[in-house]
C-alpha cells in the first residue's frame, strides 16, 4: 500500500510527540498538513473501515519531522491496524500493509499562506 508504515514506527513517532520533544511542539510552528485526497480514498476502501483517525508523530531521526498518521477506524471505535510489526514488517513484494498511512505534507510547506486560517489571529466581531 502508498504510504503505509510499520506499526513501530508509528508509535515511536507518536510517542515522540507526546513526550514533546523538539521545537515543533511549539503551536506556532506546526500548522496544518495537506492531506493528498488519493490517500484519503486509500484509507477509506479499507475493509470495514466506518471512520478514519489521525494521530500526530514526529520523527527525532529526521529533526523532528511532523507526521500525520492516518489509521481507519471500524464501527465499534477500534483502530484498524493489520500486522504487528517491526524491522521486516514488509510483505515479500517489499510492501508494507499495516492500515497506518504516513500523511507527512506539514505546513509549513505545504502552506496556503493567503488563508485567513494561517497567518495572525484577525479581530473578529460577533453580533
């Protein structure tokens, strides 16, 4: 499958994040990410899949690269993750088919920098 990753190296990478490790944990620095729709649609043909959702992951290996891990959910609310896995979490065609999909487009790069969902926070007037 595109984008998938092995389930180690999805929790090292959210764990990462959760320890708060790194400058990216900084609100200001990490944005959004750009979520490509063929990989959406990858996720959603999953069997049994009712819901879909995103874990935040940082790879210290790689200066704390932000990742975007999307996993699909089934009806009773449990991830849907197929191999525990490790070094070799690959199938024999080199593959790996785990039902984590790796999202990594951070913004920033991956910007729209003319959203009004960017930049500063403008006033805004309730009536």
């Amino acid at each position: 499958m595109v984008n998938t990753i092995c389930l180690d190296t999805a929790v090292d990478w959210t764990t990462q994040w959760r320890s708060q490790e790194g400058t990216f944990t900084n609100y200001t620095d990490l944005k959004a990410f750009l979520i490509p729709l063929d990989d959406l649609k990858e996720v959603i043909a999953e069997p049994n899949v009712v819901n879909v959702r995103a874990y935040i992951g940082v790879n210290k290996d790689n200066d704390y690269q932000p990742h975007l891990i999307i996993v699909g959910v089934n009806e009773e609310g449990e991830d849907i993750i197929y191999k525990a896995s490790g070094i070799g979490c690959e199938d024999g065609d080199g593959t790996v088919n785990t039902g984590l999909y790796d999202f990594s487009q951070p913004c920033p790069t991956t910007c729209d920098t003319s959203s009004p969902l960017y930049g500063p926070q403008k006033e805004v007037n309730f009536k």
